[in-house]
C-alpha cells in the first residue's frame, strides 16, 4: 500500500472486496478499539469480515468495522460482498469521506483473525485503526483492521521539497 492522498488511503476498500461474515450492533464501552468514543444512540454497527487479493489464496485481511448509530440504518442494504463500508454510506446518505486518521502497530493476531487468514494465534500482524469523517467532521466508521505481513506491507514515500 502505498500512499500519497487520501485517495490512496482509502484505495484498498475500493479496490478489494469484503467478504462480511456476521453483523451485530454494540454498545457504547464495550469494544476496546472504540474506547473514548460514544455513538449517537450508544450502539455502534459492528461488522467483521475478510478481504482477499486473489479469490485461490486465503484472505489478507480480517476487518472489524464499527458504524455509529447515526450511520447504523446502511445494515439492511449490506450485501455478504461489498467494496467497502463507507462507500455503502456515502450512496446511502448523501455524504463523503473527506478524513482519515490512521494507526499502525504490530500486534500479536489474536483468533478469531487467525482462524480467518489461515494464521496461528499469535502470530505477528499489522494492525490499522481508522478512523473515518465525513464533510462535517462527523465520524462515520472506525475500522480495526489486521494484515498478513507476508501479503501486506505500508510503504511510505516522504520528501520536503
């Protein structure tokens, strides 16, 4: 992944598919990639899913994604294969992602993403938090997403001109 906008930031949920595998609402507090943020309702959309570069390999990608209430209508429009979330909410309500805040971190893969991606627990991963606003600096989405090393890396390209 290589990126130079946000354009390309949000590049591998336009170009890849999500595979969802199950959908649930939470509450606010009780997932720890969202803790200090509450959802208008107090609930929050959780959708899981993978993401595969070649339908033949396992997936490189095991994706939770967290709607806020005010977002959380898009679940009866959600097919089982989608190119991404905020994309579904974009046509949905009329509205865009214009920011992006993103954090990277290696951590062990924990299980249920193991299982997913064909991995042993334990394993090292990447980790990508995301966090997704629209024009009005309205959070749409926070994404907690796991890669395979072996078929993901971030290259990143900086130069002061």
């Amino acid at each position: 992944m290589v990126t130079e906008s946000l354009s390309d930031v949000l590049s591998l949920g336009r170009d890849t598919r999500l595979d969802i595998s199950r959908m649930q609402s939470v509450a606010d507090g009780e997932i720890a990639v969202l803790h200090g943020l509450n959802s208008e309702t107090g609930h929050w959309l959780e959708i899981t899913g993978t993401r595969k570069i070649n339908p033949d390999q396992s997936p490189f990608n095991w994706s939770q994604i967290y709607v806020t209430g005010r977002y959380a209508g898009i679940e009866p429009i959600l097919t089982k294969s989608i190119s991404s979330v905020f994309g579904v909410i974009e046509e949905a309500f009329a509205t865009r992602v214009v920011r992006v805040n993103q954090k990277v971190q290696a951590i062990a893969c924990p299980e249920p993403a193991a299982k997913a991606m064909a991995l042993c627990k334990g394993d090292p991963v990447l980790q990508i938090v995301a966090k997704l606003y629209d024009q009005n600096e309205q959070l749409l989405e926070v994404s907690s997403a796991i890669f395979d090393p072996v078929q993901f890396q971030v290259n990143t390209d900086v130069r002061i001109e």
